[in-house]
C-alpha cells in the first residue's frame, strides 16, 4: 500500500513507498530531471503527507526519467528502489 511504480524507457523499474519517505527531498534535489520543466519526481507540500506526517515524494512524469538511479542511490531509507521485472 501506498507504493507506486515508474518505468523508464530502458525498462528499469523502481518502486516507490511514500510510506517510508522522510520528506529529506534529497532525491528530486538531485534528479537530474527535476531541473528544467520536466520534472520526473516532485515533493509534496502540506496537507498532502504520509501516515507518519511527512511531505512526500511523488512521480510527476514517468516519461521524464532517465532510470539513472540517483534518487535510489541518495534515499537511505529505502523509499525509492530498483526492481527487477520477476519482483513483486
Ligand atoms: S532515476 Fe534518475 S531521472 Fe529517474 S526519477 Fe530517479 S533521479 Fe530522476
Ligand atoms: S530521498 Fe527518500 S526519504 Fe528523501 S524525499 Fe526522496 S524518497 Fe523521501
């Protein structure tokens, strides 16, 4: 629940939990796409929160990422992961 899934154009998949985002927003600082106006990932703002009552990211534009992994890499809470096609 609460997770919504993105795919890239290069087919690599990433799953993300809104429920496990703290709202650090390190991850659309550093997307490469969120730059110019075709933002891939967005933050929130209030009141739009998790359960635990933080901002949080959301996908804007699937057809926007370029499945570089930085938002995976630089969320160290587990909120944004690569998938492989077989994974639930
Ligand atoms: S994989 Fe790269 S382009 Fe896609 S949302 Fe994450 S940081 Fe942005
Ligand atoms: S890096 Fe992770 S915890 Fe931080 S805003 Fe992005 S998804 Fe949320």
């Amino acid at each position: 629940m609460g997770e919504k899934e993105y795919v890239s154009g290069r087919g690599v998949h990433y799953v993300v939990d809104i429920e496990r985002c703290n709202g650090c927003g390190l991850c659309v600082a550093y997307c490469p796409r969120t730059n110019t106006d075709e933002k891939a990932i967005v933050m929130t703002k209030i009141p739009n929160t998790n359960r635990r009552g933080y901002i949080h990211i959301d996908v804007k534009d699937i057809e926007r990422c370029s499945a570089c992994g930085i938002c995976a890499l630089f969320c160290g809470d587990g909120a944004i992961r690569e998938i492989t096609l077989d994974e639930d």
